[in-house]
C-alpha cells in the first residue's frame, strides 16, 4: 500500500512537502541537522506533517512498527509516527556511531504483534487486539532527528520528522501482561551509572491499550492495518534522557523488567 497516494492533498502542496521531506532526510543522512524547515515548506496541518512521515518512510524503508505519544492525559489523543525498521535491535547490543547525533533515550513499554489486523470498517475490540498481541516488553526508543532541536520548532514539523524516531530497542517479553495494572508501574533511567530518572510515569496513564487501539481503528487508513511481527510503542517513561558516544543507557522498570543499549 503507497500511503503517499492516499491523500487529498493539491499537486502544489505534495511537492512542497517532498521538498521538506528530502531537506529533513538529507540532515538526517550527513548528520548535519537544520534549524527548522523553511516556513514555506513546513506542513500546515496534521495531514501534511503524516505525509512527509510517510514519504521519509518510503526512503528509509518499511515500517518495522509505530509508536504512539503525545497523549498528555488518559483520554487525550494522541500522534504517532512509523518506526523505520533498519533501526530495530534487542536488548544489550551496541548502536554504531553512524547516523547518531542525538543518542536520545526514553523508557517505554511496547506490545509485539502477533496476527494482521487489517483496514476494516467496524472498529476493532479490545478483546480482539489482545488476541492479536503476542508478547509486551520493556523498551527503549531511539531519538535522532534532521531538526537541531527538536523542541523549538513547530509541533507539526517535529511530527513530520518521525516524531524523532530513530531507531527501538526491546527486552525481554513480559508474562502475564494482560493483567498487570500499568497504573501501578514507575520506569528509571539510568546513563553511565547515574539515575537520570527515578520514578518515572506514562503521561497517557495505565491503560496502554487505549492507545494501541487507537492506532488500529483511526489511523488505518494510513498505517496499511497493523501486522503481525509489527512493534507498537506507547509513550516515554522518563521523558527523553541524552547519552553521548560510548554511553551505556539501562532502563528498569519496577516489574516489568529492564533493556540496556550500548552506543559505540
């Protein structure tokens, strides 16, 4: 499926956003980020800023799964952005240097699936997504960007840039997730030894469900469905923690384990 093709949007406005999408994927590529997009390309709504992910997402390749933030609250909306799937790695190994400028980490608890669920006109169930996930686990996501600082820009900009997704990193699966109280789970972050983040807590609340639901019932029509071997992440612990070159990153969460990444 071409999301790129799937869109309402003008000639005019596709050509503008391919423009922002090549300028962020070359600041990505020679590390060597940019301020902000030019005002004259930067999207204007959240369907532009969706249509440059999915045009740098044609660049990099398929999408290995999709993280799911931005939801400040338990039943606030959230954003999400694909997961490039040449950036994926398990628990304990190094990430090379190439590419790497940020070396940003953040905490997160993410679900593996197990079974495709598909584009369909009736909403998906709760107890259908649970029989489509095959495993939950501790997680850290991988923070790049083509944008210097992410943080200053406009939010629809930071959003077209894969929300700063640069790669995932998964522990080992959890048993018994399906009746663990996320309300009662605190993350640490850990950098060269020092507690960055002692008692950490997913601003979306305890019910990660809701948010993997959400993905598969409203943003169907550009996700393509979600696929089995398909990882979705569900939000910073810790908020986004800085390791340099060389840095070993460990998150603990208090029972759901912990994942540890090495940067070369």
């Amino acid at each position: 499926m071409d999301r790129t093709q799937d869109t309402s949007l003008s000639g005019v406005d596709k050509d503008r956003l391919h423009q922002a999408a090549e300028m962020l994927l070359e600041a990505r590529r020679t590390v060597q980020p940019i301020d902000d997009l030019p005002p004259a390309l930067a999207p204007k709504t959240l369907e532009e800023a969706y249509y440059v992910q999915d045009l740098m997402l044609k660049a990099l390749g398929k999408a290995g799964g999709w993280k799911v933030v931005g939801a400040m609250t338990p039943d606030g909306t959230p954003f999400y952005a694909p997961m490039p799937v040449d950036g994926f790695t398990r628990s304990g190994e190094r990430i090379a240097k190439q590419y790497r400028r940020l070396r940003g980490v953040e905490a997160e608890i993410a679900f593996l699936m197990g079974k495709d669920l598909p584009p369909r006109s009736t909403p998906y169930s709760r107890e259908e997504l649970v029989d489509a996930i095959a495993s939950c686990h501790p997680a850290i996501e991988l923070l790049e960007s083509g944008l210097l600082d992410p943080d200053a820009v406009d939010r629809l900009t930071a959003i077209a840039d894969l929300q700063s997704n640069g790669g995932f990193i998964s522990g080992a699966p959890v048993e018994g997730w399906e009746e663990f109280d996320f309300a009662k789970e605190s993350a640490q972050m850990n950098v060269d030894g020092f507690v960055r983040v002692a008692n950490g807590k997913n601003a979306a609340g305890g019910d990660l469900l809701r948010l993997v639901l959400w993905l598969a019932n409203e943003a169907q029509s550009r996700t393509g469905g979600l696929l089995a071997g398909q990882w979705i992440t569900t939000g910073s612990w810790t908020g986004k923690i800085m390791a340099d070159s060389g840095s070993v990153a460990l998150a603990r969460f208090l029972q759901f384990g912990e994942v540890t990444v090495r940067f070369d």
